[in-house]
C-alpha cells in the first residue's frame, strides 16, 4: 500500500494550489490560483481544498521538496471590494497565502526531516500533498521508505482529517518511547482515543500495559488479553473484576503523614517517633509488649540493645521499612512521657498527649474509612497489589486494569494510593523487570494525580513517583501516558520529559501555553488551531513528530462507557 502511494508520486499536477510569490526565513507566500473557486477538488475519493487554511502543502523545490501548512490565506488590499456579491461569480480572485514551513522531504527515498535544507525560490510550485502521503508522515519522519514485506509493529491511530482511507500508524517507539500525553478538554475525545490505544496495544504479543482507571470507564474493555482488578467496591465493575488490595507495607513514612495529616509542632515528632519505634519492634519483636515498645516509667535497656543490634540504628529511620500500623495509636500514646536521660523514660506527658488527641482521632477515623478499605481492613485471602503485578508480567495477559472509582479523596485516599501504585512500578522498574519487556503505564485523569502535595504546612508532603517515571523510567523501560483535561495542573518537570502529545481541542489559553512551552515543536501558529479541532480529532505532536497533524480517531471496539445522566434521555414533558 505505502509503495503503491509513493509510486503515483506525491507532486501531482491535479493538485496543484499555486506558485511561490516571496520568500522569508520561516513562512512563504504562494499566489493561490484555486483560492477563490466554490468548493475544493475531489481526488481519489478525498477532498482537497487547495488553498484553505490548515491545509499540508508541497512545494517543489530544485534541490528537495519542502513540507509546509496553509496558515493565512488573504486578497491584497486594493482587491478586498471585488469579492462581495454578484461581482465574485465573474471576477477571478487573486488571493495570497502564508505558508509555514516544516520539514524538508528527500525525493530518492521519501525520507523527511524537521528543518529546511533548501529554502524554495521565487515561482517554485505549490501542491497540496495527497491525503495518503500524509497519513505515512509518521514513518518517514528520519527514515526512508522501508519494503513493505518488512514486518511492521504499528498502532493505527485513525485516519487523516477528510480522507476515508489514509490509515495513520505510528511505531510505538515513537508514540510511547519518551512517554506520551493526551490532552484536550472535556468533550473532545480524548477517552475514546485512549481506549484505541489500549486496544491497539492489546493486538501484539508481549506486549504489557497497565492502565490506571480513576473512573471505571474502561471497564467495557472485554479483550482475553486484559486482567481487571478493583480497590474496595465500585458501583461500576467489569463483569471478571477481582478485587485487590495495597497492604500497608507498601507505603513509606511519608505516605502515613500525609494521611494522617499531623498538626502542630507537637504531632508530627510524635508520630515520627512512634513509627520509629514500631519498626524497631518489627525488627526485634522480643522488646515488645501486645506489640508495642512500652516507654511510659520504663527503663531502655532492651531498647538501646535492640537499636545496636546489626542494622537497627540504621534501618528504623528507612521509610520503606514495615511496621504494624494497628498499634499506632497505642505507641503514640507511649511517645508522649518524659525523659529521664540515658537510663529511663518518665512518667506520661498528659499536656503533649491533650495535643496530640485530634491526631489519635484521625488515625482511628483513616484506618476504618471505606475509601481505604483496601488498606487497612482487607481479607489476607484478597490478593496484594505486588502479587498481581508479578503474576501480570510473568502471565500472557496484555493489559492489567486497575480501578480506583471507588476510592475517595476523603484523606487524600486517592492521591496517595496512585502514588503508591507508581512507586511500586518504579521500583519494579529499577530492579530491571522491564528491561527486556518494557512497559507502558497510563494514568487516566492524571491531574488528580500529579505533582501533588498534600497534608498540612508544617508536614506537606510531594507525590512524585509519576514525575520520577517520567524523569528515570524510559532508561528501564518503564513508559507512561498521560491522560487529562487540565494540562496547567502537570507540573512543567513532568510536561517537559514527554516526547509525544496528542492534542484534542483546548480552549483555553493557559492550557494551550502549557503544551506550547512542553513541546518545542509545536509554535504558536501549529497551536492556534488546537481550538478549531472536531470531535475525536487529535493534533499529534511530538519530538519524533516536528510535522503537526491532524488526525480522525477510529472509534474503538470496545468505546469507554461514561456514566453521566442525560438530561433529554431522563426529562418528560
């Protein structure tokens, strides 16, 4: 198919918009000689508009053949009066169009580059480039043409913007190697495009992706290559879903004070202290009474030899290292007494312990609320978040969906276990598990996930385990993909260590700053059309596509199901 295409050639005289009129160093004028006619040329099936604005030109240069897009299209001054009324039926409008220029394509193999080799003189022609030219752009970008007989791996995305039949694929180096976005406001498309890409990845062997569902909408994905598992018990549930829970060990120190939210120049030492002391405990459980380090009018013997005893000194400061958080509250109230010195700890600080009654009743509240069910109240025959992880890489499957609907914010809930299901890829990915297969996370509504701080001024606490995927994953093969409607909410560290953005229409103008200053490829005048685009129409850009475009995203197999009423559906008269 690709060879036939680039064989019919891509300059082609019925497609012809014009000449080069002047010529500067980033745009071109071209005298349009088809601006003015009613309607655009039909070719092959597809419509070309020769000379409307938006539109993927050729310009026929001596030395290469220069990429641009349609930008500006005007009538000089002294001819803007002749255009109105009965007058433009007879008259034949002289109009100019601006041209931005993109890439440069090699004409003995096809293959394009960003930037331009040859600048085009005056007279050159113009051309519009066919739609099926277009749709292999993503192939050719610093690479020529390959043999079709060569065994491909592609994810078709869609076709492009009026062509019924120029499929657009795109190797997943490309699309996921330096991480990738979908971006767009409400409405525009952006879960159905990330539902086509679960599907399309889904089609290979070997592959592996984790999608991270905040809202239970891709619970319709029905494929034999997906697992489905769920936090506590969504109203909305695939039929096969199993639940899973992310016991306490996998959380570090600064996960409990986030959520238990310490107040306070008292509390927050407290309860540092306390979890000090409960790992000491786990390490050496012969210091313990019903589980906890008694301190109150006690003496330190066994705790200083506990504490000297191998690593301890070092490993009760470690924030990954486990402690029983059910004897928490019980050890806080142990930390509040006084201190005799060297050999003894004192009689129970009652002042320290009325300042720290609001912490006791938080802590008490978190561990029994719903939203961590999974946490703190699970069944041990409910299977951990490491377990299906190990048993997902080592299985067949292809995609492992997590669902998170019904987690609350209550408790920074929510925030705090993505986090946590990030941190545990990141280390999975640090101790090489992905090396040889790697894997692609996507992080659904990722907004309400990133960049992130959370718990009280005096204990505010960063959740960056996604900013660290984005920054360290891609050296061990551990990629994500982004998805959320509030592009202002990622932090630039995370933006900026994303390779490829695929862009759904965004109104408004902080957003569409946001993905200019995040991908240098895109300008302004490439993002000015990001609030034009219909719906399921993407602009994908990237640092592997310097060449914006504009493609029509196929409805998937299995469409996401959102769960939002309709009013004209549920309203009588």
């Amino acid at each position: 198919m690709k060879n036939i295409t680039l064989q019919l050639g891509i300059l082609r005289n019925d497609l012809k918009v014009g000449v080069i009129s002047s010529i500067f160093a980033q745009t071109v004028r071209v005298n349009l000689n088809y601006a003015g006619e009613i309607s655009g040329t039909y070719l092959d099936g597809s419509r070309y508009g020769k000379g409307e604005v938006g539109e993927i030109l050729l310009i026929e240069g001596q030395q290469s053949i220069v990429l641009g897009r349609l930008i500006e299209v005007k009538l000089p001054e002294r001819d803007r009066g002749e255009i109105s009324g009965e007058l433009h039926k007879n008259y034949k409008v002289d109009a100019v169009g601006v041209i931005q220029l993109l890439g440069t394509i090699d004409p003995s193999n096809f293959r394009i580059d960003s930037g331009i080799k040859s600048y085009p003189r005056l007279g050159d022609r113009v051309y519009s480039a066919p739609l099926d030219f277009i749709s292999l752009i993503p192939e050719l970008i610093n690479k020529g043409l390959v043999s079709d007989e060569e065994e491909r791996v592609g994810i078709v995305l869609g076709n492009i913007s009026g062509g019924s039949t120029s499929i657009v694929t795109v190797e997943p180096d490309k699309l996921f190697g330096r991480h990738c976005a979908i971006l767009g406001a409400t409405g525009g498309g952006k879960s159905w495009t990330t539902a086509k890409l679960i599907e399309e990845c889904s089609n290979y062997e070997n592959s592996k992706t984790i999608i991270i569902d905040a809202t239970s909408e891709y619970r319709s994905f029905q494929s034999e290559h997906c697992l489905h598992y769920h936090l506590s018990s969504p109203i909305n549930k695939n039929i096969n879903s199993l639940e899973f829970r992310i016991p306490p060990t996998d959380f570090i120190e600064s996960d409990f004070v986030a959520m238990f939210d310490p107040s306070g120049k008292v509390q927050g030492p407290k309860l540092k202290e306390a979890i000090k002391s409960l790992r000491l405990v786990s390490l050496d459980p012969t210091i313990a009474t019903d589980g906890i380090l008694k301190k109150i009018n006690q003496p330190k013997t066994d705790y200083r030899r506990a504490m000297n005893t191998g690593d301890n000194s070092k490993l009760v400061d470690n924030p990954s290292q486990p402690f029983d958080i059910t004897k928490l509250i019980k050890q806080i109230v142990q930390e509040c007494c006084y201190d005799n010195g060297d050999n003894s700890w004192g009689n129970a600080a009652t002042q320290d312990l009325s300042y720290c009654s609001s912490l006791l009743t938080r802590i008490q509240a978190v561990t029994y609320a719903s939203s961590l069910k999974s946490v703190f109240n699970s069944g041990e025959e409910i299977e951990t978040l490491g377990t299906i992880l190990e048993s997902f890489l080592l299985s067949n499957k292809r995609v492992l969906r997590l669902c998170l609907s019904d987690v609350s914010y209550e408790f920074y809930a929510r925030e705090i276990l993505a986090n946590v299901i990030g941190r545990k890829l990141l280390t999975l990915a640090r101790l090489e598990k992905f090396r040889l297969n790697p894997l692609l996370v996507i992080v659904d509504e990722a907004h309400n996930f990133l960049g992130k701080r959370v718990g009280s001024e005096d204990h505010a606490v960063k959740l960056d385990a996604f900013e660290m995927i984005a920054k360290e994953g891609r050296k061990y093969g551990l990629n994500i993909c982004l998805t959320t409607q509030r592009p202002r909410d990622i932090t630039e560290g995370v933006l900026s260590q994303i390779g490829t953005l695929l862009v759904h229409r965004l109104t408004n103008d902080r957003d569409r700053d946001v993905v200019e200053r995040a991908c240098g490829e895109i300008d302004k005048s490439a993002a000015s059309f990001l609030p034009s685009l219909k719906q399921g129409e993407v602009a994908l850009v990237g640092v592997d596509f310097p060449i914006p475009m504009t493609i029509q995203i196929d409805k998937p197999i299995y469409p996401p199901e959102s769960d939002s009423p309709g009013y004209s559906k549920i309203w009588k008269k």
